[in-house]
C-alpha cells in the first residue's frame, strides 16, 4: 500500500489551497481550501495528473538517501530534519518529497542529473536562497511545490517544462517583469500569503503566460490587478483590502467562469463592471461591505452561484438577480447566499428567486448586529 499512498502526495501538499465548491446550498461551511483536481490545474491531458501508474515501472537501483522511503521512482525524505537536499538520488527519479525539513538553501548541483522529475516537493522548508541553476536539471519538472518558505523573490530561471507553481507562503513583495520567460507551459499560479500590494507587480510582469487559475489571496491588494493574464478562467483575489469595483477592472477578463473577492473590503461595484465577464458562473462577494446586491446579474446569462453572506445588504430587489419578462434565456441558479446580512427576508418577493432551480438554493437569515 506504501507505493500507492505516496503517489497519492501530489494531491494533498499543500494546507494553504485554492476553493473547491462542496455543495451549491451548503453555504454555511467555512470556504474550504482544497486542492482543485489536475485538470483544473494543468488544463491539457498531456500535462495533468498524477504519473500514469502503467508507466511507473519498479526500479531496482540501490540508491536511496539514508533515511528515505524509495520505491516506484517516488523518494519520499519528508519529516527528516534535513539541512540540505540530500545526494544519492536515482537519476530515474519522478516524485521527490523533501517537504517539512530545515533545508535553507537550494545549490548549483542539488538537483543534477534529476532530468526525468515530474513532480518537487519543498513545502515547509526555510529555503531564503536559490542559485540562478539549481533548476537547470529539471527539463521535466511540471510541478514546483516551494509554498511555506522564507523566499523574498519568485525562484530565477524556472523550468521552461513547468505547468503548476505553488508558492503561497513565502515573503515575496515583489513580481519583476520578465521573471516568467519562456513558460509557456504554465496554466496554474498559486501565490497567495505573500505581501504583495499592487505595486509590487511591474508592468508586463505576466507576460507571455497563458494561466487558467490564478489565487493571490491574503495579501495586500487594494484593487485588482489590470495586468493579469487575459487567459484566466480562474481568478482569486480573497482576503484582501479591495475596497472597490471600478468600471475597467475587469475589462480584460472577459473569460473568467471564477471570481472570487470574498472576504475584502468592497463597499461599491460601479454599474458596468460585470457586463465584461459573460461566462462567469460563480462570484464571491462575501464578507465584504456591500450595502446593495451588485447590478448587471442579472445579464449574465451563465452565472449559477453567487455569495452574498456577511455584507451590509438591506434591501434584495425582485429583479436583482433574474431577468425581467418570461421566456428570457439564462442558466438556472443553483445557489444564492444571503445570509449574515441585515435584510428583511419575509419582505422578499417569492418572484425575485423565479430563476432559481431549488428553494434549498437559497439562503438567509442569521444576521447578528
């Protein structure tokens, strides 16, 4: 069973993960942090997933760093108080696991002659240095976990091979233009807990990246950034000091179906501002300072779930989230939350829902002054 669970790693490295949707009506869990499935992450089947188990043949070399597991190309050195990236690794290596030691330092030749690696494991580590090479091995690397570090920049010359970069945790202020050249095979950034502000990304900084998921999350972002990839079908921006919406802000995501800007500070989202994402199907306003449900919903013809808990919202018109007339074409919802808001529920038209699949979809009530 051991080889099994360690091929299983790569779908549970991280604790700081991006939100996964667990029940449209089950509004009242906290947003549960978990890992999307590969596909999500990598977005082609040729770059995704875990190894195929078929082609994981045994290995009989007898080289293993003391003190790890080895076995079906993974080497798992994990929880072993390791100061350095340990040698004796068997060139034919996949999956290396060195997550939870003190290593605080990656160098030149950690990682030679590793060229069939797929997946690296650093998480919790107290990497602060990175020489310019130490990734110049790695033609194979598609997946670089280095979240829960002391890194004060984005690692240098990243494998142009990389699909997945999860450096969330880390102390990293600033995003240089140019510091992702050449990956054009990158489709998933996860950078959150870092102390970004909106400044600290250079014109261009993403240039050239195709990603479909972004999350740079608890930071502190005032706006959100206008020089995003157009790309994106996923973009959260939770746990920030967003205050506002402007017009523009979200001109160039017109292919987002994602948005998530939960738990910020947004008091006004200016008439408009929707209208650019005509495939959103899911928006994450809770926890925010909304004195209103956001105009334009109901023309956004694909959106199913909307968050709207924890705001200041008084009032729910009946045509704030369905279009008027009959017959229009629009997706049903399948979750409406609007509870933790100071709304007089009972005074609620029974007709404001009318593009609602399901009484259980919708949700109010529990306001606390």
């Amino acid at each position: 069973m051991r080889p099994l669970w360690l091929l299983t790693l790569l779908l549970a490295l991280s604790q700081a993960l991006p939100f996964e949707q667990k029940g449209f009506w089950d509004f009242t869990l906290d947003d549960g942090l978990l890992m999307m499935n590969d596909e999500e992450a990598s977005g082609s089947d040729t770059t995704s997933g875990v190894p195929d188990l078929d082609s994981l043949t045994p290995t009989f070399s007898a080289m293993c760093p003391f003190g790890c597991h080895c076995h079906l190309r993974v080497v798992q050195c994990s929880d072993l108080g390791l100061k350095t990236v340990p040698k004796e690794i068997s060139p034919d290596t996949t999956l290396l696991d060195l997550q939870n030691n003190d290593i605080s330092e990656l160098r030149k030749d950690d990682f030679k002659g590793l060229q069939h690696l797929y997946a690296l494991v650093l998480v919790n580590n107290k990497i602060s240095k990175i020489h310019e090479k130490a990734f110049s091995p790695l033609r194979k690397l598609q997946k670089l976990y280095i979240s829960k570090n002391h890194l004060v920049e984005i690692p240098p010359n990243l494998p142009s091979s990389l699909v997945e970069l999860r450096i969330h945790d880390n102390r990293i202020r600033k995003v240089p233009k140019g510091v992702f050249s050449g990956l054009r095979n990158m489709n998933c950034i996860e950078m959150g807990g870092n102390p970004l502000e909106n400044s600290g990304f250079e014109p261009g900084a993403f240039d050239g990246l195709k990603l479909n998921y972004l999350r740079i999350s608890e930071a502190k972002l005032t706006g959100i950034p206008k020089d995003l990839p157009e790309t994106l079908n996923e973009l959260h921006l939770d746990h920030n000091k967003i205050q506002a919406i402007e017009l523009e802000d979200l001109l160039r995501y017109s292919k987002l179906y994602r948005l998530g800007l939960g738990h910020n500070q947004i008091r006004m989202i200016e008439n408009g501002s929707l209208s650019f994402l005509p495939t959103l199907r899911e928006l994450h306003l809770d926890n925010n300072k909304l004195s209103r449900v956001p105009a334009g919903l109901p023309d956004l013809k694909l959106l199913q779930v909307v968050y709207l808990h924890s705001n200041n919202i008084t009032k729910v018109g009946i045509n704030d989230f369905c279009p008027m007339g009959f017959g229009v074409k629009r997706a049903y919802y399948n979750g409406i939350s609007l509870f933790n808001n100071p709304v007089p529920y009972w005074e609620v038209q029974p007709a404001t829902f009318r593009c609602v699949t399901d009484r259980l979809a919708i949700q109010f009530g529990n306001y606390k002054k």
